[in-house]
C-alpha cells in the first residue's frame, strides 16, 4: 500500500535521502580563480593526477548547471589537457531604465 507523506523529498545524486556526496569538488572550483581541469583515466583521478575522466562535453555541461544551481555564471573553455574554468557569483542588479532602441530612455 502507498504511504502519504508530508512532502515530496529533495531530489539528490543517491535518491532521496541519499548518503552520497558530490563527486567532483565544485565548491573548491567556484572560489573564482581560474583552474585548468585535467582530463584523465578513472585510476588517475583516483590517484588525484586528473580531475575528471568523463567526456569533456558532459562536464562543461555539468559544470554550468551545478554553477547555476549554486548562483554562479560559469565560463569554460576546453584545453589540450582539459578544461579551464571560472565562476563568477551572481550579483542582483540595480533596475536599470529600459532603452527605447535609439539609445534614450525611456521615462
């Protein structure tokens, strides 16, 4: 028979109340600085001589929704050993008034 419950729990990696953590040190990586991420074999990132060893693609791509998900705009650009990587914490913006297209705003 099907429990009802309180609220639909947090999604994680393990499934619900999963004990797992991240996989990749993304907090490390979003301190601002730029960093080169190695690409490498599943035994060299045990080793701690490469940083992933998944396709480039798939990280670029992970590095940016884990990046919004924490409130950073992620900039990334592939390299021969793997990938460069900045994040820049987003900042609300002061309204600004709209431009009309001609240059002047609009009042």
């Amino acid at each position: 028979m099907a429990n009802v419950i309180a609220e639909l729990p947090k999604i994680t990696r393990a499934g619900a109340g999963g004990k797992r953590g991240s996989k990749y040190p993304f907090d490390e990586w979003f301190d601002g600085q730029v960093r080169e991420l190695v690409h490498g074999t599943t035994e060299e990132v045990e080793k701690g001589d490469a940083d992933y060893s998944a396709k480039t693609s798939s990280v670029v791509n992970m590095l940016h929704t884990q990046g919004a998900a924490r409130d950073f705009k992620v900039k990334t650009v592939k390299t021969e050993k793997g990938i460069a990587v900045v994040a820049f914490k987003i900042e609300e913006k002061a309204e600004t008034p709209e431009k009309n297209g001609k240059g002047k705003t609009d009042k």
